[in-house]
C-alpha cells in the first residue's frame, strides 16, 4: 500500500473546567490531527504536545508533522503492517504518535479491520478504566464514594499540592471510602523530597496503595525510598528520554506508566512494555488529555499490552471531541470490540485544514 495523501488539521476542544498542569492553567486542549489516504482507504493520528510535560511545542511539532507528511506523499513510502513509519531519531513524540498511529488506522481500515485486530489478533473483552480523582477534599471523598459504587477496579488521585500532612489526610479518608475492593493509585509528580516522601509513607502506612508515581524531586533517590517504605512505586517523567533497554536497573518499581504521546509512539510503546513484562513489572496505559482519535489509539495498545485498568479517565475533562458521535468513557469498563468497531465521523467544524496534499 502506498500514502498518496495526507491532511493536517488543528484543533481546540475548551476543558469543563479549567486544569492546573505543573503551575500552568489550561482552559482547553489543542492538538494536531493527520490524515493519511492511500488506496482508497485514510488513517487519523493525532500530535497534542501536553503543555509542561512535552519537549515540543505546538508550532514545532506542526512543523516536523508537514516534514514527514510531505515526506511520506512524495516518496509514496508504504508503510509496515504493525508497527507503522520508520522516522527519524530527532522525531518529537507527540509527531511519531499521530504518524504511527495514522499509518496502522490506514491499514487497519484497508483490510477491514481494526487497529487493534493489527496490534493483537487474539484480543477481546472488557478494559477496566482507571477513574480520576480531582477537586477539592470533600469533592475527591464523595466522587471516590461513586467510583466505587459503579464498579471502578481502580482509581487516581494526584497527590502533592497540599502540605504532606493535609494530602496523607485525604489519601486515608479516599482509602478508607474505596475499601479492599478498589485499587488506589497516587501521582506525585516529583512533588516531595525524599524526606517529605518518608513522611507520606509513614502517614499512611495503613492504606493499602497500589502505587505512587514518580514521589520524589530527586529521581535519583527511588531505588532507596523503594527499599526503605512499604509503598510501591511506578515510573512516568523518569521513561521520557529513557530507551527501553534502560529499564533492567529499575527492577524496584511496581508499574510503569506509558503516555505514548511523551514517549514516542506506539513501537517505542510496545518496546517499553514488552521490556517491562520481563522484569516482572506492569506496564500501564495512560493519556495526556488526547481527543477521541487518540484515545481510541490508546485503548488498542491498553489491550494488546494486556490490559491493565488503563488511565483514559483523562477524556471526560473534555467539553467536547472532534468525533461524532463523542466516546463513550464514563463506565469502569469499555467494550473494546464495540467502542473500536462503532461507525464516527470526524467533526470538520471543529477543524483548522494546516496543509493537504
């Protein structure tokens, strides 16, 4: 098969409300859209650089999004079955994503299927969502009380805004609503010293934590907060830059988180879970505030990784999507077949046409 087109779009899609990201405020999501054509079949992808977490930015990766498009068209580059696009090392992430992504749609849509039939032919059933906790105390308590009711396996709650004392509070009343029933994952963000993190773990020794991401300022130091606390700890900011193969001394950490977004896509994605699995550690899926078309690309590579309750809960804090009709994620479990299989229609009113060809 051969790209005999592409289309590059940009999109704005406003929050329900605002969302604090490392100091900075955002009132909405913006992203770039591809669209890739060849035999009379296309492929979206999606680039969202996340503000404050991506290296690239917007413009820049629009810019190396219309490189590789253009080079794509020109050459007429057919692209692999599984693992699309061959690019270049200096690629930024958000790009290798939407292109790796557009090309898989393109040929799962060529053959009539789905991308994740590509990635996992014996995959099927049911994907347990990870529910965020956001909002003040009172409202973290009482929406923990309806994930729980509604059948969620696990859920997040960001920790490390508050003063260490204030967030152990809060994480053993969320513990102690959840029960033995629900897992419960905490994000630091690198928020604690080491001795700020001792203080946390000590204060909730009693809660049951599936896990803490990245817990420390100094990531240098997990190994030995790993060693000294009965917490277990997960991987997200540490694997941006990281190659897979530099995951074997990191044998200590629990899970590893993958927004394929920041790491580079769906091969360096799969390579990182596949490593992962080795070692005895649980690769986790999670978004960074993607649209619908990455999203449904995520729920694919949460599947063909093996599942694990997956961190798509990020897709409701959007007001809308460039998908009609919108996706359905506010259950503790997605349908796979039947979400990947629905017949939607990307929305153009929502679309800024960058470059075509």
């Amino acid at each position: 098969m051969r790209i005999s087109g592409f289309g590059i779009y940009r999109y704005a899609l406003p929050f329900t409300e605002p969302l604090t990201l490392k100091g900075t405020t955002l009132h909405g999501r913006e992203g770039l859209l591809l669209r890739l054509t060849g035999d009379d079949s296309e492929g979206w992808g999606e680039a969202a650089p996340l503000p404050g977490f991506s290296r690239e930015t917007l413009d820049e990766a629009t810019d190396q999004l219309l490189e590789a498009s253009e080079a794509m068209s020109a050459t007429g580059r057919s692209p692999s079955e599984n693992v699309p696009a061959t690019l270049g090392a200096t690629t930024a992430p958000s790009v290798r994503f939407a292109v790796e992504l557009a090309t898989l749609n393109l040929n799962a849509n060529r053959r009539d299927a789905s991308a994740l039939e590509l990635l996992d032919t014996n995959a099927s059933g049911l994907l347990p969502v990870n529910g965020l906790l956001s909002g003040l105390a009172y409202e973290v308590v009482a929406e923990a009380r309806r994930m729980r009711d509604a059948g969620y396996r696990a859920v997040k709650l960001k920790v490390g805004g508050l003063p260490v004392r204030e967030d152990a509070e809060l994480v053993r009343d969320v513990g102690g609503v959840l029960g033995d029933g629900v897992s419960l994952r905490l994000d630091a963000n690198r928020a604690w010293s080491f001795d700020e993190a001792m203080e946390f773990a000590r204060a909730t020794r009693d809660v049951h934590i599936e896990y803490v991401e990245e817990p420390l300022a100094d990531a240098a130091l997990l190994p030995r907060f790993a060693e000294e606390v009965n917490v277990p700890v997960a991987l997200d900011e540490s694997l941006v830059g990281m190659e897979p193969e530099d995951l074997a001394p990191h044998g200590y950490a629990w899970a590893i988180v993958l927004k394929p977004t920041l790491l580079g896509g769906i091969s360096h994605t799969l390579r990182f879970a596949d490593q992962a699995r080795r070692l005895g550690i649980t690769p986790v899926i999670s978004a960074a505030y993607e649209c619908g078309i990455g999203t449904l690309g995520l729920i694919s590579l949460s599947v063909a990784i093996g599942g694990a309750p997956a961190g798509l809960d990020t897709y409701r804090r959007l007001a809308g999507d460039v998908l009609i009709p919108p996706l359905e994620l506010h259950s503790p479990t997605i349908d796979v077949r039947s979400m990947l299989e629905a017949t939607r229609s990307v929305d153009a009113d929502r679309l800024e046409l960058i470059a075509s060809f």
